[in-house]
C-alpha cells in the first residue's frame, strides 16, 4: 500500500505515536515515508503538532498539515469558529496523491475517530479515504469498552466500502488487566480484521534512537514490522 489512512476509534489514543511507529519501521527499511496532516487542531501556529512529533520519533519523514485551527475541537467546528476554510476531502485525497508520486510510503493521520465532521457538509475522513482508494488503519484502545467502538468503526468502513488491513493498540499497558488481555483475541472478530500491532504505553516518552530501534518490533510485518512481533499469550 502507497497510501494508508490512520483513523481513531476515538481521541487521544495513540494514532500519532503508531503513525510514528509505522513510519520508523518503514524507514528502516529504506522506503521513503510522507505523513499527511489534514487537519491539525488544537495547536497554535507556532507550537508543534502531529507531524512534528512523528518527524521527532521516527527520523526524516515528509511532513505536510493543510490546514490548522487553534481551538481542541472537530475539524469542522473548528475552521468554522476560527474564521478559516475548511479542509474537504478532495483537498485530502489530492494531497496524499501528490505525496505518493514521490514516496514510498504516505501516512494520513486522521483528527479523532472515522467520523469526525471535517466541513459544514459534512465530510469526514471516510470519503477522504474512498477518494484516494486507500485502506484504513483503525488504532483502538486495549481496555474495557474498545470492542464496542472498534465494531462501530469496523461498520463505519464496510458502509463507505472501505478496506482495512487491521487494528493496532495504541497504548498497551505494562500490566494490562483482564479486559485488556481478553480483548486481544476478541478485537480481531470486532473489526473484522486482524491485531497488527501493539504500542506500548509511554513510547512516545522514549528518546528518538530507541523509539527507532523498538519500533519495527511493535507492528506484525503487514505494516512493515520487522517479525518479531507476537501477541501476548
């Protein structure tokens, strides 16, 4: 795949830190990576987003942001209140085409879960995805209630006809409790898709270099790991 989308069963989850993680991994195999930001929120103009932090993670990738609003809310609510154009999902899909042409690898992080309203129309990552033809990578919570909305997003693509190589766990516990540890085997029959990944928790905390070196051991090979990835058992 040229082009994946990285979408959230929900905020503050993860997808930035897998989005490093799967691009850490690519680079280490020589590829070259872009990582597409449509709509950054929440950050001011001069404060580092989503892509400074993948670019401080994972080493030398393309970073590209269309469009940033400074308040933490939807996309759509955001441009809206701060007086600025919204990003649509033409503008989306032609970006990461762009990027595709001279990449290896394009990462488009998406802003909360497959839903979230992007204009006053309102389009969402999933048409943005549809445009481009790219499959959707769903990071999912580990714990208690992650079935539930991994199964609603999982629905979300099939009814926009999109494909998904699979979920990862965006922050998987040092000690993971019960739910957790259930949930590795019942998350798979949720999204219809396989476990590809598990980020560990705090990993963004991790100095550049080790990210780097732990990172390809985190995702199954599917997204570029390097095969030592194993789910717990």
């Amino acid at each position: 795949m040229s082009v994946l989308f990285v979408t959230g069963t929900g905020t503050e989850i993860g997808k930035t830190v897998t989005t490093a993680a799967i691009a850490a991994a690519a680079l280490a195999r020589g590829r070259s990576v872009a990582v597409l930001k449509p709509a950054q929120t929440g950050v001011t103009a001069h404060e580092p987003g989503d892509v400074a932090e993948v670019e401080r993670l994972a080493g030398p990738v393309t970073g590209v942001e269309l469009a940033r609003y400074p308040e933490p809310l939807a996309p759509a609510t955001a441009a809206l209140r701060a007086g600025l154009p919204p990003v649509g999902p033409q503008d989306i899909a032609e970006a990461a085409a762009k990027l595709a042409a001279s990449h290896d690898l394009v990462l488009v992080e998406g802003a909360g879960g497959l839903l979230v309203r992007f204009d006053a129309d309102g389009h969402t990552l999933a048409d943005a995805a549809r445009l481009a033809g790219a499959p959707v990578l769903v990071v999912a919570q580990a714990g208690l209630g992650t079935l539930n909305t991994t199964a609603l997003t999982a629905l979300a693509l099939r009814s926009y006809g999109l494909d998904s190589p699979g979920v990862v766990i965006g922050s998987w516990p040092t000690e993971p409790d019960l739910a957790s540890r259930c949930n590795l085997a019942d998350l798979p029959d949720a999204a219809g898709a396989p476990l590809l990944g598990l980020v560990p928790e705090g990993s963004a905390g991790l100095a550049p270099h080790a990210f780097r070196t732990a990172a390809p051991d985190w995702l199954a090979p599917a997204l570029g790991g390097s095969g030592a990835f194993r789910i717990p058992v």
